[in-house]
C-alpha cells in the first residue's frame, strides 16, 4: 500500500511511504507526519472488541459471520477471521467481489441479488469452490437465482415497515417452497434482521416468528440436515442469542454484527446488550477523530476544521472527549458540545468557564462506524500512545 499526497490526514507533500514503513517508524501522530482532521482506530480497542465478541459466539453456540460494510477494510477482516470468524457478511456483490478478491473463502450477502451479470459472476465462482451465499424474498429472486445457476440461498423473513424480506410465514414458505423446487437453486436456511426494531418486545416477538418460520419450513420438509438461521445487527445480539438458542442442535446459528469491531461513542455506546448483560462484555470505542480549532469567532462559539465529508452524522454527531493545547498538554473536553457540522466545518458550543483556543486539538468521539470509515481511503492505527502502529486501506 503507497501512501502519498492523495491520503487525507497524512501530510506527504513530497515522496510516498508504505504503510510497512510507518508502522516500522511508529511515528507519533503529533510529530508532523499527519494534518488535521485524521481518523484513527485504536489498536488495543478494536483487539479487544474482536476478542469479546469471538468469546460471546462461542458461549452461545454462535458462528460469527460479522458485516464487513462496516470497515470494508483487510486488515481487520483479517482479524476477525484469525480470531475465528465462519465468514463475513456483505451488502452487495460489489463488497462480495471485494471480500473474493481478499481470498475470503466464506461469504453472505445480506441481501437480494437480481442483477444478471453478479448473478453469473457469483455462480461461475461458486462453480470454482468459493462458498457464497445471498437472501431471496420474492419468486423474482428465486427466478433470477436459477436462471444464473448454482445459488446457495436464505429465504429472508422481514417486518412490517421494515427492509427486505417477505412479511407472511405464508409468504416465507412461499419463496421457499419455489426455491427448493428450482433448478440450480440451494435453499440454505432462513434469514432475517432485528436491527430496526424499537424495543426488546417487537426484538422477541421478530425473533420468535423467525423461528417458527425455520419449524413451518423443516416441518415441510424444505431445508436440509444442517440449514443455515441467520440474524444479528449490533443492537440486539443478545435477544437473537436468547430466542434463536433452541434451535442450537438442528441448525447452524450465524450471527452478523458488524459495528462491534470498533463500536462508537455515540449510537451504538447506548444501545450495545453488553448495558442489558454487562457480565458479556464490554465493547469499548476504537474510532476517534482529531480536529483543530480553526477560529474562536464570538463568545461560546469554537469552529473545528472537520466535517461531513470526515465524520459520520446520521446516527448523532460527533462527541468532545479531550483537548490537546498547542503546548501539548491535555485535559477532558468539558463544557464542549457539537451543535452542527458542514462539509468542512463543526460547530462547538463552548461553555461558560470552557475554554478552547485555535491550534487546540479536540479528540473526537464518533457515532455510528458504519458511516465513518467510508469517508476514508488510509486510516492510521495507534496504540495508547497514539504513535501509529498500522495503516489500515479501505474498500468503497
């Protein structure tokens, strides 16, 4: 990987590095080889997040498929197969592309396909030995499957409200039955999502319908010996653990919680299970954003020079956690709060008795991960020392 002057957050005007470089030299990230804003993942954060969640997989009889849309990024896909993932879960046949380029020998992808030509894409692989599977809910995604070959599928049970998946056991069974009967057409297991559900009761009473989904259609006599039951986002894992356990000995459970790697400051901070079983875990957050303070224009008013195009905002915006004076002492972020962000602008609400001054550096928190490391092709890994250990190069 060659980093040069196209790496936002790194500061090569001249020449380019290698990453093995960096990581040789384990620069500090305040001694002139970065600029502002940098995102960077914390090493000893993101190793531990793996650890907790490959040791939750076990305890619950779980493989671990987590989505890799999250980081889209080889070096910790790498680490969560060493730490003993069964495969990685994708959004598209883009990101599957991706993942079969990196010699991923196991894939999901969490979704329909229909486009023709990664439906011949994924067959012809297939055909070659590369374990790939993706969602069908409609008698379209089974005619397209067949109509390409060789498919491995997961009838997918949705919501109402909700994203993909049929809405009916009648129309799970349906889809199921059509694609059993298909030429060229596997019919895997049974799939579903959870994550947009409101609270633990519509979580339970998802997951519940979801099982009895799998019974409806083992009792037809639809799926094979070992069927594939899938579900998982990063919310509510410990509700699919507890509603999916009975199925233990007649199926092969696949979680895909993808934002636990890195977890955040934000969204996730607040709704991770390790607050409903903190025995479990916990997760800690492994992204942070420094951001100079450009301008102190008015009384209670500081502008740090990051933005959307840096950070994410959809799921809450970014969180102050500490200051890094120009003299390079340090301290919480007190009193700092960010009210908005433009594209290369945030917005900190300073409180009376804060004080930050331009030059300072803020550390920040971020929310949701899942839309953070798209907004970034290098991102630098660090110890606690914050000197640069890794480049991590990601796949958008």
């Amino acid at each position: 990987m060659t980093i040069d002057w196209r790496s936002k957050g790194f500061w090569l005007p001249h020449g380019a590095r290698t990453a093995e470089e960096i990581a040789r030299d384990r620069p500090s990230l305040f001694g002139g080889g970065f600029t502002w804003p940098v995102l960077v993942v914390r090493r000893a954060a993101a190793e531990a997040n793996i650890a907790t969640m490959a040791a939750w997989c076990r305890r619950h009889g779980f493989d671990f498929a987590p989505h890799a849309k999250t980081t889209m990024a080889p070096g910790l896909i790498e680490a969560q197969l060493r730490a003993g993932a069964w495969g990685m879960t994708v959004a598209t046949a883009n990101q599957a592309l991706v993942l079969r380029r990196l010699g991923v020998e196991r894939v999901l992808i969490a979704n329909q396909v229909l486009d023709p030509t990664a439906l011949s894409w994924l067959a012809a692989e297939s055909t070659a030995g590369w374990e790939v599977y993706f969602q069908i809910d409609s008698l379209a995604g089974v005619r397209a499957a067949a109509a390409a070959g060789n498919a491995r599928v997961l009838v997918e049970l949705g919501h109402p409200g909700g994203r993909t998946g049929v809405r009916t056991l009648e129309q799970l069974e349906e889809v199921a039955r059509a694609a059993a009967d298909a030429p060229g057409v596997e019919l895997a297991g049974v799939t579903g999502y959870e994550g947009q559900l409101a609270d633990r009761a519509e979580v339970d009473a998802y997951l519940d319908r979801l099982v009895e989904g799998f019974e409806r259609l083992s009792a037809a006599g639809l799926l094979s010996e070992e069927p594939l039951v899938s579900a998982g986002g990063s919310a509510w894992f410990d509700r699919v653990g507890d509603r999916l356990a009975g199925l233990d000995q007649r199926a092969r459970l696949v979680l895909r919680s993808g934002a636990s790697v890195t977890h955040d400051d934000g969204f996730y901070r607040e709704r991770t299970p390790f607050t409903r079983v903190p025995e479990e875990g916990p997760l800690a957050a492994a992204l942070e954003i420094w951001a100079q303070v450009l301008s102190v224009p008015e009384p209670g008013l500081a502008l740090a020079g990051m933005g959307k195009r840096d950070a994410p905002f959809d799921e809450g915006l970014p969180v102050p956690m500490e200051v890094r004076r120009v003299d390079g002492t340090t301290g919480p972020a007190d009193g700092l709060r960010v009210s908005r962000l433009n594209d290369h602008h945030t917005y900190l609400e300073v409180a009376e008795g804060s004080e930050v001054t331009p030059g300072d550096l803020v550390r920040f928190g971020i929310s949701h991960p899942c839309t953070a490391f798209d907004k970034w092709r290098e991102i630098p890994v660090v110890d606690e020392e914050r000197r640069v250990v890794d480049v991590l190069h990601t796949y958008f």
